[in-house]
C-alpha cells in the first residue's frame, strides 16, 4: 500500500504519492561476490524507501587489449551479458519483484559511478571487485567513490569476507 500525503494549503488540497517523493539509488554491479551482496543490500533499501534502482556496469578496455581483442569479441555485450545475469540473480535470490534498468557505461568504473552519483540519491556499491588486490578491505573503485562522489555512499562487504564481528 503507498502512503499518500496529503497537504491543505488554504482551501485546496495537494495530494502527492509515494511515486512523487522517489529517489534513486544507483549500484554498481560487476558479477563479484562483493557487488551482488551491494546489489542484494540496495534491493532491500529501495523496498523498504520505495525509491528506483538502476544497475550500473563499467568496463574499461586494458591497455594490453589494444593490441586487439578476440576476434568477435565485443567487451560492452560481455559486460551488458554479466550484469543481467548478476541483477537476475540476485533478483531471485532474494525474491524481489521488481525490475531494474541496467546501464552499461565505457569507461573506468571509478568515473562511471562517480558520474552516474551525480543524478542520484544514494550510491550502492561493494567493497572490492575483480581488480590484482580483491580481497583487501576497500579497493580502489569503492575508495575513489567513498571520497568523490555527489551523493552519498553504501559500501557492502561480502559476508564471507568479514572477519570481525
């Protein structure tokens, strides 16, 4: 049931739903451990607040591939492929009934979700991903957001990885 507000300004009423009062929550999503638990914790806030999710993935061509990539292999289709697998995952997991838009975006993840925080209320992310230093308490992406972005910040760390309690 969506609460409606209901404000009396002389003798007319203005009637806003919860829709009116949404706000957006962006979580960064790469198909880590790490980024489905921010994924499955976002999904829970906008359930709980009502706002919108969108899903964000990022990828950056290495400088190595420059020398070319297999042939046919089409990095943003990867990425696309990855982060509708990871949502739909996740989606069931926690048994959501929801959609969430996916946004996939060529360039350093740092500076897209940075970039992405800028139109949003709140940003979703995990503590660390794929990079050479996975298992370190806070790569460098959700460091870089942490200290950057517009808006403010979630970091989600993997159950597995906690270590104190």
């Amino acid at each position: 049931m969506d609460p409606t507000f209901i404000s009396k300004v002389g003798e007319r009423r203005y009637v806003m739903t919860q829709t009116s009062l949404q706000k957006k929550i962006v979580v960064g999503v790469d198909g880590s451990d790490s980024s489905k638990e921010a994924l499955k914790w976002a999904i829970s806030q906008a359930q709980l607040s009502g706002d919108t999710l969108e899903a964000v993935i990022a990828y950056d061509i290495p400088m190595a591939a420059y020398g070319g990539l297999p042939n046919g292999f089409d990095l943003g289709t990867h990425s696309r492929n990855l982060a509708e697998k990871t949502v739909a995952e996740v989606i069931e997991s926690t048994g959501a009934h929801l959609e969430i838009p996916i946004k996939v975006i060529e360039n350093n993840p740092s500076v897209a979700l940075l970039k992405a925080s800028e139109s949003a209320d709140l940003l979703v992310i995990g503590s660390s991903g794929h990079g050479p230093f996975a298992g370190t308490l806070l790569g460098s992406v959700a460091q870089r957001c942490v200290h950057h972005a517009s808006c403010p910040v979630v970091v989600v760390r993997h159950r597995q990885d906690k270590k104190f309690k």
